[in-house]
C-alpha cells in the first residue's frame, strides 16, 4: 500500500469513527419510526367492542416485530367521547372505557422491556365541556375559574363577537346563558377553547404534561398545538378567495375552508409557551415533544416551532393529501427543508384523521409493490416518520354507510366528506367475523376486505405488504445516511422522484418510479454501487443507467476510491 492510499485509508476511518460516534449521540428520535396506536380500534380485551391498554399490551411483541422506535397512544383520558376522547374531562385519569391507571403504568413496563419507548397524546389548547374547569368557568363572570376559557361579550346584535369558524362547522362560539357570553371553541361545541393568555392556564397545562412524565412517559404528541393561543383583540379573519379554498385537515367544501385563519390559532405568543414546555421537558432526559401543525403556512410553522428550544419534531398534513405526484412531493419537501435550519421533521402519510394512504394514494385496488413503495418513500426522506395502525397492512379506507357513522365531522359533512370513521375501523388480527379485534360487537364495522388482510395472513406470505414492511424497515436501520442524513432533492422528469442523502462521507442516491409504467435515469458522475435493499421492488443497474419497473425503488451508493 502507497503512502498515499495509507493516508486515505486512515482518513476514511476516521470518518467513519466520527460518523459512528454522532450516531452514539443522537437522540433516539431523530430518525426514529413511530408506530401510532388508536386505542379504540387497536384491541379489546374485555369484549365490549372497544380497544382498550390490555389490549395494546397484548401485542406489544406484535409492535416489536415491526421494527419500530416507539409507540404513539392516541387519548385514553377520561373523556365523554364527543370527539373519541380529544375531548379530555380529566387529564390525570384513564376512561374506564380502556381500563385503569394501573393498566397504564403495566403497559408502560411492558413497552421498556420490549425496547420500545411510549409517547401520549396532550390536547392542551381545549378540553371537555364536561371537565371541572369548564364546569366551574361557565358558572359566573368571577369565580376562580372564570377566566380559563375564552368567553367574549355578543355584538349589540346578538351575535357572536367576530366571524370566527370551528373546523367541524358553523361558528366557533358557543351562547352560554349562565354567563351571557359566548365561548370559543375551534372544534365541537364540545370542546371549548382555554384561554392561555391567562398564565395560570399555562401552568396548569405544564403541570398535565408533567403528571405522565412523572410516570415514565418518554414524550408527548401535541394535538393541535398551534392553536393554544387566540388574537386577545379577537379580530375578524379575513376571507378567503374560491381559488385559494384548499387546505389541510379539510375541504373546499366546509366554510372553513372561506377564511384565512390569521386570528384563531398560531399566535405569536405561542412561541414563548413552547419554550416553558421545552424547559419542562428537558429536565427529563430523552423524552420528546412531536406537535401537530396545521396553519395558513404550515411548513413555515412547523420550522418556526421546532427551532433550537422548542418543540423537538413537528409534523403537517403537506402528505396526508390526495396528490402523490413527484412534483407535489417534491415541493413539499423542498419548501420545508428551505425554511427549517436546525429544525427536524417527522413524516407521515396516514393517521386517524384522513382517508388511508392505501387508498388515497393507490386508488381502489393498489398492488403489494405499490404499497411497499408509500412506505419506503416516507422512511427515506429527512426526518422521522409516524406509521399509523394498519399501515404496514396496506389496509384501505373502509366504505361504511351513513348508519354506521360514528364520527360528528363525517354527519355533519355527509356525503361530500364522510369523515374520518374510515380509516379507523379496528385493527384485523385474524380473519375471523370479528378479525381477532373483539369478542363482541365491534364499535365500527370491520370490513371483509380488512379480514382478508389480517395480520395473520400475512404472516404466513414472504411477499405481504407486512412483510415487506419489516425488510425494510430493518434495512433502513442499517442506513445511517436514510436515518441522520441530510436530503438534497433531484431535478427528475414525472413520475420519477428522486434525492440524495448524506451523513458524513455516507452518499446514497434514492429514486423512486411514482408510476405504473417502467422508468430509467442516467447516474450522475461519480462511481456509484446499487445497493440491496428489502421490501419493495428493486431497481437493477444497467451501465450508467437505473432501471426501474412501475413502483420500484433504486438505492445507489456513492463509492469512495480509496
């Protein structure tokens, strides 16, 4: 060996000392997958059709095999259930519906033994009309409590104090005759809106999160956590025009979608409360904060809120859309990396509030390899990543008929939208008439399609959308620049998408054919190595040119000449 190579040598393992040693330091959330867990729908262990934290712990072994960092549990509080338990009436208390405090903290244990870490839903920004706070606040104008929420005089007229709209539909304020006023409510009537311009609101919230940390949490989901704080002039928002009518987490079609939302939610204030957050959560080492953003800008917000101090991860809806073209895709992730700096996202392409990514991505009869691709797409961008229950199925949205509707957002909207009841139907573990979820009456129908999609049947088919999930999920662990690395997006012809990533002297070129038909693209200059991966359908190396057939993955190696 010449002098020459030696000292490259040595420099290439110094590199790889240096990269290794950044991967030792990483949280364990940057680049961690996080499986999420709708309680009611996930499994019952009592029969009364209703998932419940038995059943979740009864599967732990099942979420292990996933490969998966972590788990996030929709709400379990206390709650009447108006909105599925975002309605919370008692932070501290676990509804009966899913068992007991006691049931929480074995779950808990059980989780850690398993390797995987727990996150909670926190609903800060409103609670339950049935909470005590509400209760008292609603009383009179100077009780304790009077000034918890956001109560505000009528117009001479009558009317509500300005034009502000709740999401679910109609006006977000609700008359109260106790009190003369109405009350904010940017959600259900259900679900009014605390005031946290009132700092013992604030503390009060602290105080919530700091009771399950204390338990041994190892983060918190933030619902809706850009709406915590409302303009105090209480101004009009200003209209919308029809061209501009889209938005995220509703449609065209709802009112909503007629107002620039610049008063009723993402104040600046908030900045300053995710800050006492952030103090509070750093006092518990490795726990993290993931906040769900949904603004007029929401790229804007989510680099904004998970800046140096704030929030730890933040996640949009800019993928929970109808469009799954590589230019849709590739804006996105190219406007957000624009404004994020020090910022870290955390991807998903499904939850419990929109249609399946299945089914909105893949349209009615989606493939194994096209379904392996949604996957691999959302693990390989810059960031974490949120799968929801039943996605590494390749579930589709259920079709349920207005009867069995249980969602207030889908009756209200029925037919255009029929809310979000689809995508939460119980998970299926068999392909028995109640798919292993229950031994009762299932609170949502579980379609035969979904059965014959279980969990089960999958196991025993090497080429299962379930299968191929774990692959790759396990081949991704093994790619330090997929999971830490920076991305740098390509510049490809439809329905090509295409970017690299790199962490330290680690180079990988990710491509992906967006359609049906085969697709090839020239490597750029350098010296390149098709890597092996598992899961979806891989691309083969033809001289300087990948070729790939309809929904399938490349990944390409830069090689170092040593």
């Amino acid at each position: 060996m010449s002098q020459e190579t030696g000292t490259r040598v040595a420099d290439a393992a110094a590199d790889a000392q240096a990269v290794n040693a950044a991967v030792a330091a990483a949280p364990w959330w940057r680049g961690a997958l996080i499986y999420q867990i709708y309680p009611r729908s996930f499994a019952d262990s009592n029969g009364d059709g209703v998932g419940d934290l038995p059943g979740i712990m009864a599967h732990l072994d099942y979420i292990a095999s996933l490969g998966v960092d972590a788990v996030w549990i929709a709400p379990f509080f206390k709650s009447p259930m108006a909105d599925f338990g975002y309605d919370i009436a008692d932070y501290h208390a676990v509804d009966p519906l899913f068992g007991t405090l006691e049931d929480f903290d074995r779950l808990l244990a059980a989780a850690h033994a398993c390797g995987l870490r727990v996150i909670i839903d926190q609903v800060l920004s409103h609670t339950s009309i049935e909470h005590a706070w509400f209760r008292e606040s609603r009383q009179s104008r100077d009780n304790p409590k009077s000034d918890w929420y956001v109560w505000a005089d009528a117009k001479p007229d009558g009317t509500p104090p300005n034009n502000w709209l709740s999401i679910f539909g109609g006006p977000a304020w609700t008359w109260d005759p106790r009190r003369q006023q109405y009350y904010l409510h940017n959600f259900l009537d259900a679900q009014p809106d605390l005031n946290f311009h009132n700092p013992e609101v604030r503390a009060a919230a602290l105080d919530n999160v700091r009771f399950w940390l204390d338990r041994g949490v190892d983060g918190v989901r933030l619902d809706a956590i850009n709406f915590c704080f409302h303009d105090k002039q209480l101004r009009d928002n200003p209209p919308k025009p029809v061209h501009a009518r889209t938005g995220r987490g509703f449609s065209p079609d709802n009112p909503y979608a007629y107002q620039y939302h610049w008063h009723n939610n993402t104040q600046p204030e908030n900045l300053t409360f995710l800050e006492q957050l952030r103090e509070l959560l750093d006092r518990y080492p490795g726990s993290a904060a993931l906040g769900e953003i949904s603004s007029e800008d929401s790229l804007s917000t989510m680099a904004e809120y998970t800046q140096p101090g704030r929030l730890h991860m933040g996640y949009s809806f800019e993928l929970l859309t109808d469009d799954f073209s590589a230019a849709h895709i590739r804006a996105t992730v190219e406007n957000l990396e624009r404004v994020l700096g020090a910022g870290w996202p955390c991807w998903a392409i499904s939850n419990h509030d929109v249609a399946r990514v299945a089914t909105r991505w893949g349209g009615a009869q989606p493939g194994a390899a096209q379904i392996a691709q949604m996957s691999a797409l959302a693990l390989s961008l810059r960031g974490s990543v949120c799968v929801y229950q039943g996605e590494e199925l390749g579930l589709p949205e259920a079709e349920l008929p207005y009867a069995a509707l249980r969602d207030p957002y889908g009756i209200a909207f029925w037919p255009n939208f029929k809310g979000r009841d689809g995508c939460r139907t119980p998970m299926p573990w068999n392909d028995s008439p109640q798919a292993g979820f229950t031994s009762g009456t299932p609170w949502l129908p579980i379609p035969a399609q979904h059965r014959m999609l279980a969990v089960a049947r999958q196991e025993r088919d090497a080429g299962s959308p379930l299968q191929r999930f774990r692959r790759f999920v396990a081949w991704r662990r093994q790619q330090s620049a997929l999971c830490w690395g920076t991305v740098h997006l390509l510049d490809l012809p439809a329905p090509l998408l295409g970017f690299t990533r790199r962490f330290g002297d680690d180079e990988v070129l990710a491509l992906f054919n967006l359609g049906a038909a085969p697709g090839a693209h020239p490597l750029p200059p350098g010296s390149w190595q098709l890597l092996a991966h598992a899961g979806p359908e891989a691309g083969t190396l033809h001289g300087r040119e990948v070729h790939l057939v309809g929904y399938g993955v490349a990944f390409v190696r830069c090689v170092k000449n040593l």
